[in-house]
C-alpha cells in the first residue's frame, strides 16, 4: 500500500509536469494584447482551463486572475499530498506552513500601513481546510495583539511576541518576525525530512531545500543591500544559517561588498555559476529562480521518488505562475513582449 501510494504520486507529478506551458504557449502569450485575452488563452488551449472553468474570460480583472492562478498551485499540491501516506503529510503539507508565514507577514505589513487595502484583497481564502488559523480572522486585525489572539494555540503566536511593540506608537520588527518566523519553519522542515526519510533521498530533499533557503538568504542580502543601504551587522543579523554551496568566508565576502552590483559579479563566479546562463541579471529574484528551476528540473527528469518528484513539481508550477503574472503584468503596462520574455524562466 505505502509503495503504490509513492507511486501515486510520481506518477501524477509527471503526469501533471507533462502539461506544462511550453515554448510555444509563452510565445502566444506574448502576443496578447490584454489581461481578458491572457485568461482566454490560459482557459481555453492550456492545463489552467480547470481553474478557470466557468470564468468569463472578458471580464476578469488582472487580481482575479493572480488569485486563481496561485490557488491553483494549492489545489495541485493538494491533490498530490492526498495520494501520500498518512506517515508522509507531515513532509507534504510544507507550502501550507510557508503560506500561514505568508500571511502572518502580510499582516504584520498590513499594520504598519503597507497596501492595507491591496492585502485585504489578496487573503486566500482556499487554504481553511488545511491552516492552523483562520486566514479570514486576518482581515479583522487592527493591533498587535489582535495578531498574536488570532494565532494562540498555533506556535506562532509564542515566536512573534518576542516581537511584540512596547506601545503602540513603537515600530514592529518586521525582519526579526521574518527570520524567526522562517528559522523555525526550515529547522522543523529539515527535521522532519531527518526523521522521515534516509540515505540519498533524505540528502537529495535536504539539498533542495537548503539551496531554497541559501538563495533566499542571498536575495535577503541583495535588498538589504541595495533598497535600505543596510549596513553588514544588520543584514548578517537578518539571515538565517545554512550551508549549501557556499562558504560562511564567501556569505561574509558577499555582505561585505561595497554595491549590490559587486554582489552580484561575486555570485556569477560563485558554484551557482554552473546552474545559470549567461545573462545580465537585473534583479536577484530572477538569478534564484533560475537557480531553482534548473536544480528542479534535473530532479523531476531522473527521479522517480515521490517525496522528491513532488518537491521539484512544485517549485517547477510555482516558477510556471511567475512567469503567467510577469506576462499579465506586463501586458497591463504596455511593456514590449521581448522585454518581458527576458524575464521568463522555461
């Protein structure tokens, strides 16, 4: 029974993999003129038709189309988890903890007065089945501790109140929430991924994550670097520890450097060099996800393992949807199709 539900899964990860957009797709995509004509194609000639059955593709706005689009990512893992043994969910159920983080950030920015309507908007409500909390208890938060009342019972709650402003007039950690926040969700990942599997498959799903998390540290670094001008103390402070491919010396080298550009040349000759092409990366999200997509890739091609072919399926749909809002976003601004092809990763 435990090997025909591994089955289950692969198989179904490949399968779904196998309807992924293809070059083809993106070329079409590139040519709509409005985000109504993105939805009808991705409606009409694409695996999405599921998720945007019964839309009508002429009036649906460009935030719609992002929500369902994501839900459809949560919709799929689902899906693939409930083929998996009871003994697995634990491992299977990690992009629900990533997306209770999620929403505890946005909330947290919510308060400080960030796009509080925009947030409001964007609460997802599909995730109630499978959450801690009640994502939509989110939308009636004013204070801190409206926050940390939404949350008791969950373990959140005792890791943000260290965080918790003295009055109201004090500013929220928002970093050291985040940090906390992720810390704790990789030690727990990376404990149960210890405790679940062996051999290489354990070593194989510690690698991706642990790239995962040593990418997420370098794009940390990046924007601490190049939008707050923070300084090294501040931004070492602001990681969380990993060892993956690059060395505690070079993460140190990476903070040190004077610019984000010189960040950025220090990375190109670093061993990720072997996992990306040769362009000029304007932004780091881009240079990660590239990163991730080819790590990915190679996993989901020679694996048949379940946990790991999931794991990689994943990342591969979450890199597919990236890409859908890059083209939505740009058509809404007029931005040149070969502007945002430059962009996709495919």
């Amino acid at each position: 029974m435990k090997a025909l539900s591994s089955n289950a899964v692969a198989t179904k990860a490949k399968a779904m993999y196998g309807k992924r957009l293809r070059k083809e797709d993106y070329q079409e995509l590139l040519r709509k003129r409005s985000v109504n004509e993105v939805a009808a194609y991705l409606k009409n000639e694409t695996a999405y038709s599921d998720i945007l059955d019964g839309v009508r593709e002429n009036a649906i706005h460009r935030s719609q189309l992002e929500h369902l689009l994501k839900k459809d990512l949560y919709l799929k893992s689902q899906r693939l988890a409930n083929f998996a043994g009871v003994g697995h969910r634990q491992f299977y159920d990690y992009l629900i903890r990533l997306a209770e983080i999620d929403q505890i950030l946005n909330c947290i920015h919510a308060l400080e007065g960030i796009d509080r309507e925009g947030y409001l908007a964007s609460i997802p409500s599909y995730f109630e089945k499978r959450s801690r909390f009640d994502f939509l208890a989110l939308a009636h938060v004013h204070r801190f501790d409206d926050l940390l009342h939404v949350l008791r019972g969950t373990g959140y709650d005792k890791i943000i109140a260290a965080f918790r402003p003295a009055s109201s007039q004090d500013k929220i950690d928002s970093l050291g929430c985040e940090r906390a926040l992720r810390k704790e969700f990789y030690e727990n990942l990376f404990d149960v991924i210890k405790h679940t599997y062996k051999g290489s498959l354990q070593r194989q799903l510690l690698e991706i994550f642990e790239t995962s998390l040593e990418l997420e540290n370098m794009t940390k670094i990046y924007r601490l670097k190049k939008y707050f001008r923070a300084d090294p103390q501040l931004i070492l402070r602001s990681l969380i520890p990993v060892r993956s491919r690059l060395s505690g010396s070079f993460i140190e080298e990476l903070v040190q450097a004077p610019t984000d550009k010189e960040m950025m040349r220090l990375l190109s000759e670093s061993s990720y060099q072997f996992y990306v092409g040769d362009k000029d990366y304007v932004f780091i999200e881009y240079y990660a996800s590239e990163i991730k997509y080819h790590l990915s890739e190679r996993y989901m091609r020679f694996s048949t393992v379940a946990p790991l072919v999931y794991a990689t399926y994943m990342s591969l749909h979450h890199i597919e949807i990236e890409n859908i809002i890059h083209i939505i976003e740009g058509v809404r601004y007029h931005v040149a199709p070969e502007s945002i092809e430059e962009v996709l990763i495919y």
